[in-house]
C-alpha cells in the first residue's frame, strides 16, 4: 500500500497535516491547541481506529517490509518505525486503553508532538521521499550524500540525486526540526549501516557477495568463507574478473584470471588449499576426509617426527636420508564397519578416479587374482593435493599417512640432490645418453648441464612439478626401492593422447650400499599428471586360515607388490648402467626380497609395526565411522564374536 493511502486526511494528526501542508512551527502549535478539545471528545473513536488492520501498516524505509502498526521496530530488520504519521495516543505495549486526563491535556499533547515538527518549504521533502541512488554493481540503494556503495564500494555515478538544500533563512527551524532534517538527509551512521548491510547481504543470498568474502577469506586465513561459498554451491574454480579485481581494490593480492586455488597457493594457505583441490580433481565430488584431517594435531606431530628423522651422511655419498623406515597400511578394523559406512569411508579416502584408471583395461594394478585374494594384498589409491606436490605427498602417505605440507621431504630432496650433486648427475647424464642412444641421438654436454640445473632448481621449488630424476633421488632418501604402476600414455580430459609418461617402473637406491637400505618398497600411482600413495589393508589374523600355520604367520606382516605387469613382462628399472641391464632382474633379486607363487613374480612388502602417534590417528579416524556406524544401528549395539576371536591360539597379550 503506498504512503498516499497510508497517511490520508482520516488518519492525520492536525500537526502532521498542517506541516506537510508547508505551514510554518508557530501555526502548527496553534493548530494543535485548537484541536485539543477534540481529541479528548472524539478520544474512543481514535483508539478504536488504530486496531492493527491490512490497511494501518507501515512500511520499513530500509528493507521495505509492511510491519503491523502496533510494531516499534521492523519485524524483518530491526530498523526503527519512522516517527512520521504514528499514533500518538498509541500505547507501547500495544493496548487499547483510553489515555489518562494527564496525557490528554493540551501541554501534554504538544510536548508529545514536538518531536513530529518538520519546518519544510515548498517542494522540500522528508524522509521518506528522500531519493536514493541505485549502485550499478550490487544494485543496493544508498543515501544521496554517498560518495560510494556502503555495500560493495564502487563509486557513486555521476548522475545520482542530491539532497534537499537546507532550509531557508527566512523560516528559521526549530532545533529539534533541524536534527530530524539532517538525519533524513544525510547517510546513517556507520554502525547502523553496516548491520543493515549484513542484514540485507544475508537475507538476498548474494551468490557474487559470497564469491568476494571467499577470495578475501584465502588472502586472510579465514577458511570459514571459503566453506560458506562451496557450501552455497559455488563453483571452486571460478576466476576473478577485472571488475571484481577493481572491487576488492587489492592490487598486490588479486589478479584477473586467478581462483581461489592459485590465491591458495600464493598465500600458501595449505588447509583451504586442500579443501579447495578434493572439490576439483581426484576423488569426484565431496569433501574428503583422510586420517591427517580428522586428527590434525597427531598429522603434524607426525610431520614434526618426520622432520626430526633427516640425517645427512657423510663420505663420498654425502645425500640426505630418513634414518627409519615405515610402511603404511588401511586398519583391518575397516571391515568390521558396516557395508554402507565402508563405502562412505572409502569414497572420502580414497582417489577414485585414480584408482579407476589404475584398474581399467588393461589392468596396472590389482590385476592377479593370487596376490589381491589369496595374499590379500590388494592395493588403494590414497588421495592427495594436486598443486605440484603430489609426489612428495604420495611418498610420504606410502610411508606415514600424512602429506609433506611441510616440505620435509621436498627439502631433504632437493639438499640430496645439491650436495651429491657429483654421483647423481654421473647416474642421470649415463641414462640420459643411454637413451638417447636408442633414438639415435646423442645430446650435447651443455645441453645437459642446462637440463641439469633446471631439475634441482625445481626440487627446491614447491609447488613445482618433477620428474623421474628426483623419483630416484626420493628412493635414495627413503634408502628403499619405490615402484611406480601408472600409464604409459598421458591423455587429455577428452581422451586425446598428449605424450609418453614414462615413469612406470623400478626405482632402486642404487648409490647406496645394499646393506644400508630396506628391501621392503614403498609403492605409488601415476595418472595423467598426478602421483598417488598405494596402500594395502593390513591382513586379518584370521583371514587365511585354510594356509599352514607358518605361511599364516608371515603373510600377517606382509603384502606382495607384482614386478610385472599383467602381460608378464618385467617392469622397466630405471637408471641402471650398460653392465647393470643385462642382468636387469638379477639387479631388482638383489635389492628386494622377490616371491613367485601362483604364476606371479612379487616383491615382498613388510608392514613394519605401527608407530605409536599413527595408530592414534587412525583410532581418532576409525571412531568417526563408528559412531556413524552407531547412529545406523542404534546406541551402543552388541557386538558378535566370532568363534575365531575365542580361540585361545588366536588370543595375544595386547588383547
């Protein structure tokens, strides 16, 4: 209903028309005397009137909400009710009592309209008439006297309405007309604006106001904006504007074209980088959830003993080294869990798009029947970060669960690779002409000098993609071979072929004396760019038992890893010298604990005891799905033995 219906000649009290009539202070007080008397006579009659009706309601300057005439305040907002056209008789609790002599009695009623005097000229408006300028990028309308968006910002247009001019000398105002005036003329105060911007913000759902709070949230820390705007179904990979660079007005920080993944990565806000990358790529859709993230405080104790484990030797080798060696495995209490809980446990842990192509035809993986079934030693692909750092996450989940969001790893990496800079630049230019060879082509020295230095630069870099050079260097630092099961052929998101991968196969510590370094391997995926950890499920005590006694024992700390692939043909074993290829599977017998049962050529992998802090951690991630488990079964449900846990062969003093 507009104001015109809202305040007609019926409803007006005899101060508010004779003002809006441009009558001067002193007729509007005389007015007022006059009409004393009839107010007291006519006093039930006004009362009754002001029952809150469809047609009595006011409208809310701010939000525009119709609020019932009884209301103080704006139900939607908050925003004060506007003093002009308000019932003066009309109580605040809202009853309908009749007001006493004392309220009544011409002084009274004069003082109590004092505050509704507006002394306005002809053609000078109040306050609600005062005319707003739209702003031309988030279309929130702001006061006359702006000179930018409260919302957003911009800048105000050239051609936005101005305020009223003040009042003219020859009608002085009264002083308490003058502060009504300017307040109606002016923008609110700063606090008041701000709570009806939020306000306003949060009741439209700005999807683009969102967007800016995020990208302001990557440069701040603040991970909180950045869940609200995926949470609201924004895309993670959206790109900022030049008009939305201009509105945040940082310069140094936003750049056109950037998303919230590169501002990640520039601030190096590692947590929100991670949540940003398992919304775009590996895995598939949904937040993941890996035991490092459920137990953030064990994860980087654990990256504080990983750290705490670098040593540097000394000699004619002087590469860095992890003075330990650890293997990790999936709890075998996974399968304990529900079936539907296993396949939420799996989807937020694992990469399965990876674990796809690993698996496709033909198979990479998981392609003998007699190591995935009978050994147990399946193998999952983990998920990690896919920001250039996705080796040294995958080595170091292959190892201890967690990502090197330190850089451990890529430090102790690029330390080996500058101080025994003299053996692995005589092992890599040996294998670089080596293959060369094959191609009939003989490079130039300064052509791998310059090759050479840009691939130790890179290890220094995070962030920075490598190559099979520091793939070897890594097995040199984990002192342990690493097997590497990816494609041959890089293709696009289209299915077009890109270029050869090449990094399938064997990775031996070689510069290394054997005796130094464990034959238990640690073991990664390769897909179109990206390297994952591949871990097996640690077998159950009771899983094999139809196996002799001895061969159930030794297969309850151990996996086998095939060294062929599904054709039977060895895996190519890289870095190895002229002499060395000749005798290529002599060389892999010689550095890892080789088993050929059912047809199959395996390498033994020792699942070494588990560490104190990583069996917290996975506890910590295990309880999370058992109380989901719960939740779908009822509190606190009965567990059934099975008649292998009474055994008294299979009792230990743990339990």
């Amino acid at each position: 209903m507009s104001e015109e219906s809202q305040y007609d000649g019926s409803n007006k009290s005899p101060s508010l028309a004779a003002s809006e009539a441009g009558l001067p202070a002193a007729e509007c007080d005389a007015q007022v005397d006059a009409s004393v008397h009839t107010s007291q006579t006519n006093i039930a009659q006004m009362t009754a009137s002001s029952a809150p009706t469809e047609g009595n309601k006011w409208k809310c300057e701010i939000c525009t909400y119709e609020n019932f005439p009884l209301s103080r305040k704006c139900t939607m907002c908050r925003a004060q009710k506007p003093s002009l056209g308000e019932d003066i008789f009309k109580l605040q609790d809202g009853a309908s009592a009749l007001p006493t002599q004392d309220d009544c009695g011409a002084e009274a009623i004069a003082e109590r309209l004092k505050p509704l005097r507006i002394s306005s000229p002809q053609g000078q408006a109040g306050a609600s008439a005062v005319t707003k300028w739209p702003c031309a990028t988030c279309t929130y309308e702001n006061w006359p006297r702006s000179l930018k968006c409260a919302m957003c910002g911009a800048p105000a247009p050239a051609h936005r309405p101005h305020p009223a001019h003040p009042t003219h000398p020859a009608h002085p105002a009264h002083p308490t007309t003058a502060g009504i005036n300017d307040i109606c003329n002016s923008q609110p105060t700063p606090q008041h604006d701000v709570e009806a911007n939020a306000r306003r913000s949060k009741r439209r759902n700005n999807t683009d106001w969102i967007w800016l709070q995020a990208c302001l949230g990557v440069v701040e820390g603040d991970a909180h904006c950045v869940d609200a705007y995926l949470s609201s179904g924004g895309d993670p990979a959206r790109a900022l504007t030049a008009s939305e660079v201009a509105l945040l007005n940082r310069a140094s920080a936003f750049d056109p074209g950037h998303t919230l993944v590169h501002l990640a990565i520039r601030f190096q806000r590692q947590e929100i980088l991670s949540t940003l990358l398992s919304r775009i790529s590996g895995g598939g859709p949904g937040l993941k959830r890996s035991p490092s993230y459920v137990a953030p405080d064990l994860a980087t104790a654990i990256r504080r003993h990983i750290s705490s484990c670098v040593r540097h030797k000394k000699g004619s080798f002087p590469c860095r080294y992890i003075n330990e060696f650890c293997t990790f495995s999936l709890p075998s209490e996974i399968e304990e869990l529900p079936a539907a809980i296993q396949e939420q446990l799996f989807t937020e842990l694992l990469d399965r798009d990876a674990q796809q192509t690993l698996e496709a035809d033909p198979p990479l993986i998981n392609w003998s029947l007699h190591l995935t079934v009978t050994l147990g030693s399946r193998l999952y692909a983990l998920w990690n970060r896919s920001a250039g750092d996705c080796l040294m996450d995958a080595v170091c989940q292959a190892a201890y669960g967690v990502s090197d969001r330190t850089n451990v790893l890529r430090g102790a990496l690029a330390d080996a690779l500058h101080h025994a800079n003299r053996s692995f630049y005589a092992r890599w230019t040996a294998w670089e002409r080596l293959q060369a060879a094959q191609l009939h082509y003989q490079p130039e020295e300064t052509q791998l000098r310059t090759e050479w230095s840009r691939l130790v630069a890179a290890a220094a870099r995070p962030g920075t993609a490598l190559h099979q050079l520091h793939v070897f260097a890594l097995a040199h630092v984990m002192r342990r071979p690493i097997f590497v099961y990816g494609v041959d052929i890089v293709n696009s998101f289209r299915g077009e072929a890109l270029g050869y991968a090449r990094f399938q196969g064997i990775y031996l510590p070689l510069l290394w004396d054997p005796e130094f370094c464990s034959k238990s391997p640690l073991c990664l995926g390769y897909t179109r760019g990206h390297f994952s950890a591949l871990v097996p499920i640690e077998p159950y005590s009771h899983r094999h038992a139809y196996i002799c006694r001895e061969q159930q024992e030794e297969s309850e700390d151990t996996t086998y890893l095939p060294l062929t692939d599904s054709e039977g043909k060895l895996l190519p074993v890289h870095f190895l010298t002229c002499d060395e290829l000749a005798e290529e599977e002599a060389v892999v017998r010689r550095w890892v604990t080789s088993h050929a049962s059912g047809g199959t050529f395996a390498a033994a992998q020792r699942l070494h005891a588990r560490p104190l802090l990583q069996a917290q951690m996975l506890e910590e991630w295990l309880n999370h799905y058992r109380r989901l488990a719960q939740q779908t079964r009822g509190p606190f449900p009965p567990r059934l033995h099975t008649a292998a846990e009474f055994s008294s062969d299979a009792d230990t003093d743990d339990e």
